[in-house]
C-alpha cells in the first residue's frame, strides 16, 4: 500500500484545513494583506498568530503531499514550537515521521494523540499501518497493527482505507485468507465510494493480488 493510506487522510484534513482558510480570508482580508500567512515567513514563529494556522498548517501537508519532507518537517516544527498542542500540525508531524521511516518519533506523537482523541480513526489507522509495515523489526508488530487496525474499523466499519490496513496487518501476520478477505472490502469501499483516483485503484488491486496469492500458496500445505 505504500503512502497511499496516509494520503488519503491528508487530503481529507486539506479540505478540512481548505474551508477554514476561506472563512479566514474572508474575516481578514487575507489577499490584499501584507502581513497574511502567504507573506509569513516559516522560520518565523513570532509572526504566527492563531489566524494564521490553518494556512501554514496546509503549507505543511502540501510539502508532504508533493513528497518534501524534510520541509514539511520543518514547517509544521515551527508550528508546533508555538503552538505544541496544535492537532492537525501534530498530526502532520507524526504522517512525515513515518514516511522518513523514523517510527518511534511517530510513535512519540501519535500515541498520545490517540488517548486524547479516542474516536479518532485516522489516528489508530497510521499507527497500525506504522506496526504492520515497519521496516525496523524492533518495531514491527504485526498483533499491534491487527488490533489498532480492528480498533479503528470499529470506529468507521465502512472505511476502506481501514480496511485496507487491516489487510496489511493479517498479511504480515500471515493470517492470508483474513488479509485477502479484507482486502476485498477495501477494494469495493473503493469502487462504492466513487473514488477516481486511478494510481489507488491499482494499488488496491496490488493488494488484493498479493493476498490472493499468499493464501492460494498456503493452501497447498492445509
């Protein structure tokens, strides 16, 4: 599944992020203002006001999504220097971690983010694909991920962004018909939902195929 997972919700949190910046543009004339976000400075967390997080905040997702990590760190750092409880920056911070394969700063940050935000599914989805897809074996841990993974599929049973990294976490606990059943769902989640994204639509049949696979080999032996 590669980043597409963390994607997924990173784009959702844009949208999220998107519709506050036309409310905030529109409080404050953020266009035709010198000192908007857009002129802020991101090393410069003294110009940061509270206004100006939803802007930044998105600046740092936009470095991720375009896979600039290291800026993407650095923005939502400079963010979080002022404001640490900021959520979404958090977050975003946490995502990058796991994509520069550095798991247990995510962990750091996720985990607490999950016992204070206990109804959030994004959350237990990126740490159970973190513990499913871990390439540090010290840190891989397949139970974690089904039970993460289980947790948040509670939470959100038609999701199948969940559903796939449920997938992943029976898969790398060899646990392959489970994995290629929940593969399955994932898949038609995806169609159901009218996704169009042609690059995930593959990579859920990637899935689907490996999960097949595994389980038709393992097959033989029962």
């Amino acid at each position: 599944m590669s980043t597409h997972v963390y994607c997924s919700w990173i784009m959702r949190r844009i949208a999220i992020l998107s519709l506050l910046l036309v409310f905030f543009a529109a409080e404050r004339g953020i266009a035709n203002t010198n000192g908007s976000p857009e002129n802020a400075s991101v090393g410069s967390p003294a110009a940061i006001g509270m206004a100006d997080l939803p802007t930044l905040t998105a600046r740092g997702f936009d470095f991720l999504q375009q896979g600039k990590l290291d800026e993407a760190v650095e923005a939502f750092s400079v963010l979080l220097d002022q404001y640490p409880d900021a959520k979404e920056a958090r977050f975003g911070l946490g995502t990058v971690y796991i994509r520069q394969d550095k798991y247990r700063e995510a962990l750091d940050i996720l985990v607490p983010m999950m016992e204070e935000n206990p109804e959030d599914v994004s959350l237990y989805n990126n740490v159970a694909w973190l513990y499913a897809t871990a390439k540090d074996p010290t840190v891989r841990d397949g139970k974690k991920a089904i039970a993460m993974a289980q947790a948040a599929l509670l939470r959100r049973p038609g999701d199948y962004h969940v559903w796939s990294t449920l997938s992943e976490a029976y898969y790398v606990n060899g646990q392959y018909d489970k994995a290629m059943r929940a593969a399955e769902e994932a898949l038609t989640g995806f169609r159901l939902a009218g996704a169009q994204d042609f690059s995930n639509l593959q990579t859920y049949y990637l899935q689907l195929d490996k999960c097949r696979k595994a389980a038709d080999a393992m097959s033989v032996f029962k």
